[in-house]
C-alpha cells in the first residue's frame, strides 16, 4: 500500500522558430522561471548547442560535465544531466557545443528522431518528487534540423516565439508545415500551443503593423500576452540570472508572469475540451 500520488506526465513544450534572435531562449528561461515562481515543478531542456538558456541561467561549463548530448546520444539518462538552477523548482538539463555533431554521428540509425522523447519518458519513472516536473520546456536551436525534429517529436505542443519585424510571418508557414510534417509521420498528438510575440514597442507603428496582421493570420493562437522591448530582459542573461531575478518590478518580468498564467490557462482549457 502506499499514499504516493501517480506521476503524472509532465507537459512538453517545445520553444521553436527556425530564425534566430527572435526570444526562444529568453522566452524558455522566463517563462519557465514565472511558471516556477507559482509553484510548477520545470525542466528546460537546452537542445541547443549555443547553451545560452544554460549560460543565462548561469551554469557554468564546470556544471555540464553530463549534458543533453549525452542524453541524445543514449550515454546518460536525462536525469543525470539535470542541475538545479538559483530559482526554486526550475531545473536545466545544459548543453554544450558537442550537440552540434549529433546529426551526424546518429546517422540514419533507426529511432533516430525519438531520443529525446524517449529520455523525458523514463523521467518521470522513479520516485523522486524533485525530478516529478510538471512542464517541460525544450529551447530549440535556430533551425529546422533533427535537434527540432527531436523536440517536435518529444513535445505535446509547440510554442513559437515570434518577433514583431517585418519578416516575421515569412517564416511562420515553413515552421508550420513542418509541424504538420511531424504531425503526420513522428507525433499525431502535437500541437500548437500558441504564439507569443516578443520584442513589441508600442510606439513603432511596424510593430504595431505586425501584431495586427499575425492576430488576423493566426488568430486565437496568438496569446493575448505580449513581451515588450525591455532592456532588463536583454541585460539579465550577462549576470546568469532570469528577468524575474534580476528586477522582478520591470515590464519584462511583469510580462512573462503574465504569460504563465495564460500558458497555464490554456493548459487548463485544453484538459476541459479533451
Ligand atoms: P533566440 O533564442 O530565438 O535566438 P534570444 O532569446 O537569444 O533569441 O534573444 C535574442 C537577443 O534578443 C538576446 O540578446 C536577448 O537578450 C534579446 N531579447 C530577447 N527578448 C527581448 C526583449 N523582450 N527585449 C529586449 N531584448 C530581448
Ligand atoms: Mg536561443
């Protein structure tokens, strides 16, 4: 007999847009610090070989002695990459620079795209309510390659950071069709989960321009939430530290908790209607 509560799955949300530069990582670091602060337990996993969702959290390379690349490459369980962070309930699992040879050393060996699902699968197995996260957020690199194939293939929804600039829709239909790729052939369960537009400035009229026509283009997919230009946000990293810690009071943070609150809204919503 025993009173433990059944590990429930965590959430999977995989932080994807092929361009750089456009808030993946920052979005992957404050948003899953805001989810922290109201009480989710959160993973990020950092599958980018550049390692700033590592570096802004601020882990250094002593720290990532066992990283995803090793997970990927099946030489460690996920669980043995993962370090605390200075934020309560938020954990990382680093990466490093070998990620960037992963494609070709896996090859084309079978079950090539299933590594990273198949190591957050056996997360959650062992009774430990330290590692029983309840969402996982996955930073992707700047591309469309098995690295994001692998996040697509382990994620129960995407959520596309989307710069307010002139090309920002341009990219939007590559990386909605290759979900839809993904959709058909690796992971029947993935979804949308919404857009977040970053980087907004209410006093430029482009970005303005921009909203209006992603809001029409995407519609209800596109959170209310929006991330303003906020030199807070774009400081915090250099001191290996989330917005959230570094000036909670500023409008970056006030916006990324105002995020979390619609990411776990939606959450909710989502259970309703399933
Ligand atoms: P990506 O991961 O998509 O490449 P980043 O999150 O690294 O993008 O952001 C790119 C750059 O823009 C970084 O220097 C980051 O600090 C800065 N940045 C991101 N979001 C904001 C924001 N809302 N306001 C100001 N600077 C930002
Ligand atoms: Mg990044």
């Amino acid at each position: 007999e025993t009173d433990q509560v059944p590990h429930a799955h965590p959430r999977i949300l995989a932080l994807a847009n092929q361009k750089g530069g456009v808030g993946k990582t920052t979005t992957a670091i404050n948003l899953g610090t805001a989810l922290a602060a109201i009480g989710e337990r959160v993973l990020i996993v950092d599958l980018d070989p550049q390692g700033n969702a590592s570096t802004g959290l601020g882990i250094d390379r002593r720290n990532r002695s066992c990283s995803t690349y090793d997970v990927l490459i099946g030489e460690a369980p996920l669980r043995e990459a993962v370090v605390s962070t200075a934020v309560p309930r938020l954990h990382i699992a680093p990466s490093t620079m070998d990620l960037s040879g992963l494609e070709l050393e896996l090859g084309t060996t079978a079950g090539r795209a299933f590594k990273l699902r198949d190591a957050i699968g056996a997360l959650n197995n062992n009774v430990s309510p330290e590692s029983d996260y309840t969402y996982v957020l996955i930073d992707c690199p700047p591309s469309l390659n098995l690295l994001t194939v692998n996040a697509m293939a382990a994620s129960d929804a995407i959520l596309v950071p989307l710069q307010c600039e002139f090309f920002a829709l341009e990219g939007l239909s590559q990386l909605l069709q290759t979900v839809e790729q993904v959709r058909s052939t690796l992971n029947p369960n993935l979804s949308i989960h919404g857009i977040v537009l970053t980087m907004f400035d209410s006093r430029n009229n482009l970005s303005n321009q921009v909203v209006a026509d992603v809001r029409q283009f995407m519609g209800e997919k596109v959170y209310k939430t929006m991330i303003p230009r906020n030199v807070r946000i774009s400081e915090a990293p250099s001191y290996g530290k989330p917005v959230l810690v570094y000036d909670l009071k500023c409008v970056g943070s006030e916006a990324y908790l105002r995020l979390a609150t619609e990411v776990i809204q939606r959450e909710r919503e989502l259970r309703v209607t399933h």
